[in-house]
C-alpha cells in the first residue's frame, strides 16, 4: 500500500514537472558587475532547489557540532538514569526473592546514583521509593536504628516533594506496620493516628488499626475498628461475624465490675444487643456480679423472637436462661409456655421452663420439663446433668429414695 501511495505522488510531481517546466523559453539574467550570466529559468530553478538543500545540510550539520556537548551530556544523564533504574529493579527482585542484604545494596547504589547526578535530583519520587526500599530491607533484617534513619530521610524528602507525595502515605503506612511488627501497639496507634483522613480510612490502615487496638487491649475500639472493616467488605460476612462477637465478648470479660460492664453494655450498636451470642455472654457477666434481673432484660428483647433464631441460638438463649431463673417473675412464664407449644421437642427450652417453674416453685410442671431435659442427648452435658440433679433434690424433699437414687444415677453416669 505504501509503494502504490509512493508512485502515485511520483506521477504527480512527474505531472506537475512536465506541466511547468516543459517549455524551457524563459531566461534569468544574473548581473554581477563587470559580468553578465544567462541561464535558462529551468537551470535556475534546479539551482535554487540544490542551493537551498546544500544550506540545510550545513545548517544541521554546524548545529549538530555546536550541540554536540550538550548531546554527550544527555547521553551521560541518560546512561547513568537507565543503570539507577536497573539498580532500583535489582533491589525489587533481591527484595521479593528474601535477599534482603543485596537488595539493601542495590537500593542504596540507586539511591547513590541519583543524589550524584544533579539533573536527576528532581525526581524526588525515585529516591524516596529507593529510600523505602533500603529501610524495608533493613527491617527485614532487624536493623530498626538504620531503618528508622532511612525511613525519617524519605519522610523528609517527600514533604519537600511535591510528586513524591503518594510516597510520602506509603512511607507513613509502613511506618506504621514495621511498629505494629514490633509490637509496639503506641507507637502503631500514634502513626495511624497522624494519618490523612483519608489514608486512614483506607483498608490496610483500618486493619492495621485493628491489630494495634487488639494488642493494646482495647476492644471497644476495635470494635468500632472490626466494623468499618465489615462496611467496607474486608472479610466475608461469616467472618465479619465471627470476628465483631469475639471482640464484643472481649470487651465484656475487659470489664472489672457492674457498672462498667453496663456502660460498654450501652456503648454496643443495636446489632451487638440483638446478636445472641453477645447478647448472652453480657447477660451471663452481669448475673455473676449480682445484676440477675438487669441480666434477664438485657435477653427479654431476644426471647420475642426466639422461634425465628436458628437451632444452635435457641440452644444458647434457653440455656443462659436457665442459668438466671433465680427470683424470676411471673412475666416470663407466658413467654416460656408460648415458645414450648411453637417448640415443644427442644430440650434446651425444656429445661429453661422447667428451671424457671422450680424457681417459682411449680415443682410439677417442672418435673416433667426437666425429664425431657434430661434424656435430650443434643442438650449440653452440664444442663442434662443439672437437670438430673435438681430431679434429685425434688426427689429427695418427696423422700423418695428410690427416684432420688434413679436420678442421682442418671446424672453421674452423663459424661
């Protein structure tokens, strides 16, 4: 294609030659006293052409001797710019393949070789990544003085530079990571602290929040942490879960008595107070430091909708509530009756009612109440065996010995 475009602008030069200079008639006098020269226009314009070419080529070639040491200079920042970026690449491949000595070195050769080079000194950005790379290096082989003399230099430099400023985030989150690998949870906190808003919100600052939070043991923050982290996605929804009820139930056992223990009570979101193994867990805490009742009504909102909780949550409500039927009140008997005609196959409800009926000294709805209890081998060894044993006690205030010894029996022989 480019041969056929090539011959058809031939054509029209050979085209517009002929149509011009076909005639050759016409003469050009040049005076140049005391001579006198004729030539044809044709021979003319052919010179003039020729002319106008040969002061080109001297032009370039007189601009290209004048500009040939500011050639070799370029040439001279080019080369040592392309060995400073093989030298950063080699420090990356050193670093990524755990050579954290030579990669230390190839970093600081880099590094070397832009600071020697004054037309290079304005990429800020390539000595402070070379400068991080050096410190991260250094921190893999455990040298903090150096690495923190490394890590301040790129922190400076990338102030002072404007299109080192990416950089500079970078630097204050490794900071930040290199404390918190050293356990150093303060420090970690004090550095995420000083943070743009809008670095902070970022993924890894708010993990790396949370991992200082929990070292320092302050579950409350984290979990405020754990939940940003679950808003933006960070784990799956099982593990969101799993990890916001384990931090809640840390800031339950952080606690020192009641009144603390309401206080974080009160500081939980609503889906920490509607969530059933948090929920207990608080509820359990609060009835062994005296607050029974307060316990009960920090349930009462569950048990509204306890034939909507799954199986294993169900389990776990009734069974805290059998734990705290000590001076229960007549209230929680029509809750307790509705769940069992919408369940009545549970053991774990079995013996929340029937727990509840013997505090209310209903001796014999409980009795059946807890039989049923007792032979639900799906029902948690202590409940069966608390179930049993109060069977036991019923027994015996009936001075029946043989259903005492039955029950005694039944319980010891419950692993």
């Amino acid at each position: 294609m480019r041969s056929v475009i090539w011959l058809l602008l031939l054509a029209v030069v050979a085209v517009v030659a002929a149509s011009v200079l076909g005639r050759n008639d016409n003469l050009v006098t040049l005076y140049w006293a005391p001579w006198r020269v004729d030539v044809s226009f044709n021979l003319f314009l052919v010179g003039l052409v020729v002319l106008c070419v040969v002061i080109y080529a001297l032009v370039g070639t007189i601009s290209s001797l004048v500009g040939l040491p500011q050639r070799a200079r370029e040439w001279r920042v080019s080369r040592r710019d392309r060995i400073a970026q093989a030298a950063l690449r080699e420090a990356l491949s050193q670093y990524f393949g755990g050579r954290y000595g030579r990669a230390h070195k190839a970093a600081q050769r880099a590094v070397a070789i832009q600071a020697d080079t004054p037309e290079l000194r304005q990429d800020g950005e390539f000595t402070v990544l070379g400068l991080l790379l050096a410190a991260g290096s250094l921190h893999r082989l455990q040298d903090r003085t150096r690495r923190d003399e490394q890590l301040r230099l790129a922190r400076d430099l990338a102030r002072r530079s404007a299109s080192a400023r990416p950089a500079e985030e970078g630097a204050r989150l490794l900071a930040a990571e290199w404390a918190l690998e050293d356990r150093d949870a303060p420090r970690t906190l004090e550095l995420l602290a000083e943070l743009p808003p809008g670095v902070a919100r970022r993924t890894q600052a708010l993990r790396m929040k949370l991992q200082a939070t929990r070292l320092a043991r302050e579950p409350m923050e984290a979990l405020k942490t754990a939940r940003l982290l679950a808003k933006h996605q960070a784990f799956s929804p099982a593990a969101a879960q799993g990890l916001v009820r384990t931090l809640a139930t840390e800031a339950v056992d952080a606690t020192r008595d009641a009144d603390q223990l309401r206080r974080v009570w009160r500081e939980f979101d609503a889906a920490d107070r509607r969530d059933v193994v948090v929920a207990t867990h608080a509820a359990r805490a609060l009835a062994a430091r005296g607050g029974v009742e307060e316990g009960r009504n920090w349930l009462r909102p569950l048990w509204e909708r306890y034939t909507a909780l799954p199986r294993e949550e169900r389990d776990v409500l009734a069974v805290t509530l059998a734990g705290m039927t000590q001076d229960i009140g007549p209230e929680w008997l029509p809750r307790l009756e509705a769940a069992l005609l919408a369940l009545p196959r549970e053991g774990a409800l079995a013996f929340a009612a029937g727990q509840a009926l013997v505090a209310r000294q209903l001796w014999g709805k409980a009795r059946s109440l807890l039989e049923q209890a007792g032979r639900d081998e799906t029902l948690v060894a202590w409940a069966r065996r608390q179930a049993w044993l109060q069977l036991a006690a019923m027994a015996e205030r009936d001075r029946d010995e043989p259903r005492t010894s039955q029950c005694f029996r039944a319980a010891a022989l419950i692993g």
